[in-house]
C-alpha cells in the first residue's frame, strides 16, 4: 500500500509485496514439505526484512517522524502486544515503532552469537528470537500477494465465531510450541477503528451495560484475549506490551492512495511482565478494561497538552531516540532490486509468467478448499510429530 508522487505508498508497498511473494516466498514454500523447521525460519526471515521496507518508505521517502516513548520492547520475549486501533492503517506504523522500539536487555541478549549457529544467525538478521505475527480478520488472508504472504507466515485469522476461533487459536499455539518459536503477537482487542459509526456502536454498548463512554478509544473485545493470554501463559509467556498509539492528523487507506500522510505518529509502551497479569479469566478480562480506561485517560491528557500519561507513576513518559535508518535503506534497496527482477520477467518470460499463473491458481485453491497455507502448514507439522 505505497505512494509515488503525491498519492502512490499505497500502491508501490503493494507491489513490492506482490512482486516479493513470486519471486521469494513462492520457491521457499516447497520447503514446508522438505524441511518444516527451516522453512519456518527462511519464510520468518524474509517478513523480517520485508518489515524493515515501510520503515525505509515512510521515515526515508516521506519524512514521517515516530515518536516512542516509555518501555523499551525485548524483541526476545515471547509477548502479547495490545494497541488501540485508531485508524485503519495502524498496522503499518506498528512496524515502524517495533523498529525503533526494540532494544534487547542486557542479560536477555541473543545466546550464541559468537558460535554463529544456524539459529543465531537467522535471529540476528531478524534482529531477535521473537517473530512478530497479528491478529487478522479472516477474510485478509484472500488478499493477493500481502494475504498470501500472511498465510505463509502463519498469523493467527479470526472469524468472530467462537467455536471456530477457539481451534484456530489452539492450533496457531500448538504450531509454534512444537517449533519452540517466540512470537510478539500484535491484537488490537477493540477489533476496529476508531471511526464515527464505530464510536456510536460503542457508546450504545457502553450505556447499555452502564459502563464509561469513551472519547479516544472503544471498549476492548474480551474474549479472544483472554485465552489468547491464557493459552500462551502455559507456554511460556513473558510479558504484556500495552501500547497506545495517536497521530498528528489521522489516516485511512484513501489518504495514503491520496499522498495524505501523517508527519507525525507517538507510540507509548508499557510494558507488564506475566507476574503482572492475573491468572483467573475474570480478572484477565477486568484487567484489560482497566489499561483501556487508561488508554482513555492517557489519550485525553496527550489531545490536550500533546503528552501521554502513564497510569502507575502518574508521570509523563520519557521519549527515547529513533533508530539508525541505514538497515531499514538496504532492505528498501534489496525490494526494489526484488521488484525489477519481477517487471522484467514477468514482461520478457513466458516461463515466468506460467510461474505467476500457476502459483496465483494455487493459492485460491489452496484459500478456498483448505480454507488457507496456514492450515497446510499444521497438518503438515502435525503428522511430522505423530
């Protein structure tokens, strides 16, 4: 989703993304079926690059500042990371805040390093042991190139169906347990943006069930989160990211297609360790509520006087510095080399254009009858294991 001149981010991430998927994830897919392991770290470390590419797009080529303020992100723990859903396109600049937001402690650095074992070397291109993954709406995953990539990558898709949410989650934590992969899991636990309808419908819930009717945020969805944070505690959770997220001057889709970009986007992290979290459900779900009552205070406090709040010390956070963009310019510099090798060939190669059709085919199929790769992925690993 990218912008050439005055209206293309939109569009030049999507390509990117499509031309990425043909000529990168689709030889590296056969792997699943070979060697599940590496294929798991291969198709994580080509995310992980990928990620640093609207890093590169938006901080390099359109100059947007990112503000982070409060804990530092361990980008070695396995974490659930909560935010509120502000606009539409959030997602995008979580991974632009994860950049400049992830420092490992000091005595939680990468083991191994100076062994260069295989895995080692994977967690240090990725620049850390846990991956990041989100929490999508189902029908993401239909989106060609960018929904096929997330297949591949495994992210966790919900339906609003409990009964079939409740496997899918169960799966998606039985999948990376076996693989003893640390994952920071992105949810936005309101489920949608912070939009007029969207605010309407909260405050309808709100006085429906006498609770506080929000200004800057929606009242957050229990349920998934609480056995999302339940599930993972018993594999080895280690901590709760509560992040809050305000904009200059937000934005939806039709902005970036437009070239109306936010010069300016602040991101607060708290960080909860898993003693922090209660261990009963109810508990779990009143906890949530809370951060989000906080969320609500923070926000009005940061569209008043421009500063966040934080909640336990009452103090304004302490805003540390950005990132070195130079990783996040040789990965756009190696997408762009990426994206040119597809033009070329899918404009001179008949070959390649079979490849194109082939595996554009597959993937429907794949969506439609298996219901997606990410499916493929556990049965597969699943059998391995029996």
């Amino acid at each position: 989703m990218f912008i050439v001149e005055n209206g293309s981010a939109c569009k030049l991430n999507s390509d990117f993304l499509i031309a990425g998927f043909y000529v990168l994830y689709c030889p590296v897919m056969y792997l699943m079926f070979l060697n599940h392991s590496l294929y798991r770290k291969v198709v994580d470390v080509l995310f992980s690059l990928w990620e640093l590419y609207p890093v590169a797009l938006f901080q390099w080529c359109y100059h947007t500042r990112i503000r982070c303020f409060g804990d530092y992100v361990n980008p070695n723990e396995n974490t659930i990371i909560i935010m509120n859903h502000r606009t539409r396109v959030d997602w995008n600049y979580t991974w632009l805040a994860l950049y400049h937001a992830s420092k490992p402690v000091a005595d939680q650095r990468i083991e191994n390093i100076e062994n260069k074992d295989t895995n080692a070397i994977f967690d240090i291109i990725c620049g850390g042991k846990s991956r990041t993954k989100f929490v999508l709406k189902d029908e993401i995953k239909i989106v060609p190139g960018m929904g096929w990539i997330m297949q591949l990558n495994y992210f966790l898709y919900v339906r609003r169906n409990w009964q079939e949410d409740q496997v899918n989650l169960s799966q998606f934590v039985d999948y990376y347990n076996k693989l003893e992969c640390r994952n920071r899991i992105v949810l936005f636990p309101e489920g949608t943006d912070l939009s007029e309808d969207n605010k309407r419908r909260s405050r309808k819930f709100a006085e429906a069930n006498n609770l506080q009717c929000y200004e800057y945020v929606l009242h957050p969805r229990t349920k998934g989160w609480v056995a999302l944070c339940s599930r993972l505690r018993s594999s080895g959770l280690n901590s709760v990211y509560d992040v809050t997220v305000a904009y200059d001057n937000p934005v939806n889709e039709l902005d970036l297609l437009r070239g109306k970009l936010p010069l300016e986007v602040f991101f607060h992290f708290k960080r909860y360790s898993i003693e922090e979290i209660p261990i009963n459900e109810e508990d779990i779900k009143i906890w949530l509520n809370e951060r989000w009552q906080d969320k609500e205070n923070s926000l009005r406090k940061f569209h008043s006087n421009g500063v966040f709040i934080d909640a336990i010390t009452g103090h304004t956070p302490m805003e540390y510095g950005a990132s070195s963009l130079r990783k996040a310019k040789l990965c756009f510099v190696f997408w762009t080399f990426i994206d040119i090798f597809f033009l070329y060939y899918i404009l001179s190669s008949v070959l390649f254009q079979f490849w194109v059709v082939y595996h554009s085919i597959l993937f429907i199929f794949v969506t439609w009858y298996f219901g997606g790769f990410q499916n493929v992925q556990y049965k597969i690993l699943e059998k391995k294991s029996l």
